[in-house]
C-alpha cells in the first residue's frame, strides 16, 4: 500500500498522472511525438507551430520528446539563431556534446526545452537551426524518489 502511494507521487512528480504523458515544449503538444531512446538519429526541424524541436529519423512529423538529463551529440558544432528569428546573424557553439534541460518551468507560455553545453551555455531548442543531426547517447536515470522525479519533470501544458 504505502508503494502505490510512492508510486503515485512519483508519477505526479513526472507529469504521467490522469492520462498525461512526458510531452515536447508547449508549442508541440498538438504534434505527434514519442520519447527519445538511446541511439535515435534526431534532426531538428520547424513543426510550423511556432517552435523547432527533434524529429524522428523515422518520420520526420513526428517530435522526439526528449528527457531532461539526456545526453546528446550532434554530429557536428551546433549552430543558433541568436535572436531565435530565421534570417538574422547566427553563432556556433564549438562543442558537439550536450544535456537536454528545461528553463523557465515556472513560466506558462514559454520556451521550456534547451541544451546545455559543457561550457555551461544554456541554448533555448527553439533557436537552433534547422537540419542539424544528433544522436541520443544516455537516458536519464529513473527517479527513485519524489525529489529526483521533480527534477526530471518537464513543464507541462496547460490549456
């Protein structure tokens, strides 16, 4: 009994209670998605929702959901939009290696799913060129307790 009431609260904590699933920035919610794996070929891609996020390689419609904590390389230095707008002047981050994170929880209507780079540059998801390849290297632990899940937990939509 007192497993199912963990359980329960662990769920709570990653957002998988009453029917909600692990989702992609608030902006992907509408769009089909799956959770990343170890090993994916993500692209980065526009949904035209307002949002870049990964696609699958297996269909590029679909968004990769990923985890905070996972780790990523790309297969080349990422570049980014540092306005976020497409068309204005670009920066690259001379790293190939990064964590997903998410930002701004507390934030509503906000861009929550970023990349952290070994430099300690924080980079939105949203802001990163299109076409550009990465590969899901490490899943993040499962949570064993409420504390570690709440780390985990991405911001969720509300609507």
């Amino acid at each position: 009994m007192r497993e199912d009431g963990e359980k329960r609260r662990l769920q709570q904590a990653e957002g998988l209670s009453e029917g909600r699933s692990r989702m992609c920035d608030y902006s992907l919610h509408s769009i089909k998605s799956r959770p990343a794996e170890i090993g994916d070929k993500l692209t980065t891609r526009n949904f035209g929702t307002g949002t870049r996020g990964f696609s699958a390689s297996e269909d590029v419609s679909v968004v990769v959901c990923v985890r905070p904590g996972t780790e990523l390389s790309f297969a080349e230095e990422v570049t980014f939009s540092a306005t976020g707008l497409v068309g204005w002047w670009h920066k690259v981050i001379s790293h190939k290696t990064a964590i997903f994170r998410q930002i701004n929880k507390e934030k509503i209507a906000a861009h929550h799913d970023a990349l952290e780079f070994p430099d300690g540059r924080i980079v939105l998801l949203t802001f990163l060129l299109e076409g550009q390849q990465a590969t899901v290297l490490q899943l993040p632990a499962e949570p064993k307790t409420v504390g570690e899940a709440e780390a985990q937990r991405r911001a969720t939509y509300v609507g």
